[in-house]
C-alpha cells in the first residue's frame, strides 16, 4: 500500500512539469504572458474559494477564518522580507524584478503548503482502501494540472530559465510525498490538521491574486490588452479552474468523506 501510494505522489508531483510543454520556447513567453497571468488569478480565486476555504471553514467553523487571515497576513510580512533579502542579493534588478522573484518564490512556499495537505488527503484515502486512493490521486491529479501550468508560466515570468522553473516547480510539488509520508506515520492525528495547512495555502493564494498579481496587471494594462481583456482572462481562469474542481470532486471526491466515515467506524469498533 505505501508503495503504491508513493508511485501516486510522485506521479501528481510529475504534473508540475507539464508547463514545458505548454509554454515551448522562452521566447514566446512574451506573447502567452498578457494571457497566463490574469487567467492565473482566476485560478488562484476559484482555488481558494471553491476549494481550500470551504475545506478548512468544514473542518473548524471557529478558527478556519483566523487561520486563512493569518495565512494572507503571514505571507504579506513574507513577501517584505523576500523583497529586501533579493534586493540586497541581485544589486543589479529593480524593484519591479525583485517583486516579481519574490512573488515566485512565494507560490513556491505556499504551492509545498497546498501539496503537503494534499499528501495528508491522500494517505488517509489510501489507508481507507487502495481503490479510494487512485481516484483520489487521479482527482488532485486533474485539478493540479492547470494550477501549475499557471504557475510555471509566474516563474518564467519571474526571469527563470525553463529548466530552473522546471526544477522548483517540481521540488515544491513533491511535498505531496512528505504529507503522505506524515499521514501514514502518524495516521491517527495528521488528518485532523490538515485543514491548518488548507487555510495557510487559502491565504497565500488569495495574497498573490488580490495584492501581487491583480494590481500588476491594472497598473500596466497596456501589456495585458485592455481591461476588459483581462477581466475576460481572469473569468476564463476562474470558471475553468471552478469547473475542474467540481468535476473532479463529484466523480474522485476529495478523500474527507470516506476519512471521517472510517473514523466514526473505528471509533464505534
């Protein structure tokens, strides 16, 4: 069961490398950029409002909020220090590039967050049964596709190489494996926590749409067309994301149903 679980990890984790081939040539970087970015914020809302919040708000009515505000307040102190941190390492960038590395380097953070509570969702569906965890697996492997293409055109756009893109993209998606390896060692207690780790991912992902992305785009609107352009971007994201989610949450599921339903069983054994 560990073994084949592992394999499932390790193959959503490979997704992060789908970017390659949707974005060719750095080249033409430049031309998908006014598109990749604004449709990245559509994204990153329909994640966080149709997935990560309703997640944690399920799992403690009382202090999911505390926790998606603390994850938003958290990664804005970040981000400060990232900014002055790459400022003071490359002399040679404006403020504008080290913004832009930062918010790399921030998605990357709270990517390993989201993936680390994703690993936790798949261990417990496969202590449940085998079945469950490769439609579980096969789940986030659908809705974590367009998530990272998004996020592989950011760091591109952040002035990374493909293959350095490549790289980070891949270690910040497989601390997917670390989750599950968390789940499967201490099975009775992670899953109760994981809705810490949802919230904290809410936050980071509603930070980089609302204060880093969105405000790049409207403050340089003739770069992303004009602004009905991007709005029609950002919708296109937000209801493509939104209906994956759904899709892929009405046929998979997510893993929690079957998680509380085999603790009520354990709990009545």
């Amino acid at each position: 069961m560990i073994f084949e679980s592992l394999v499932a990890a390790l193959c959503i984790a490979l997704i992060s490398l789908v970017g390659i081939l949707v974005f060719g040539q750095s080249g033409q970087l430049k031309g998908i950029e006014k598109y990749s970015v604004p449709v990245a914020v559509g994204v990153f809302l329909s994640i966080s409002l149709y997935e990560l919040i309703p997640e944690t708000l399920e799992a403690s009515h009382e202090l999911g909020g505390l926790v998606v505000a603390l994850g938003f307040i958290g990664f804005y102190m970040l981000a400060n220090v990232l900014h002055n941190k790459l400022h003071e390492r490359y002399h040679h960038l404006d403020a504008e590039d080290c913004d832009r590395k930062g918010a790399a380097l921030l998605i990357l953070i709270g990517d390993a967050i989201h993936n680390a509570a994703d690993g936790v969702v798949l261990g417990g569906a496969f202590l449940i049964d085998p079945t469950v965890g490769i439609a579980t697996a096969i789940g986030l492997a659908l809705h974590e596709l367009p998530q990272e293409i998004v996020e592989f055109g950011i760091l591109l756009r952040a002035g990374y190489s493909k293959t350095t893109a490549a790289i980070y993209n891949f270690i910040s998606a497989s601390s997917i494996v670390l989750g599950l390896l968390l789940m499967f060692v201490v099975s009775s207690h992670a899953e109760e926590y994981t809705w810490i780790l949802t919230g904290i991912a809410a936050g980071n992902l509603l930070f980089l749409a609302a204060s880093d992305l969105l405000p790049r785009i409207h403050g340089n609107l003739k770069n992303y067309g004009s602004i009905w352009h991007s709005t029609v971007s950002i919708t296109f994201g937000f209801l493509i994301m939104t209906s994956v989610l759904i899709w892929t949450h009405e046929h998979f599921g997510h893993g929690h149903e079957e998680e509380y339903g085999t603790e009520s069983h354990v709990d009545e054994a």
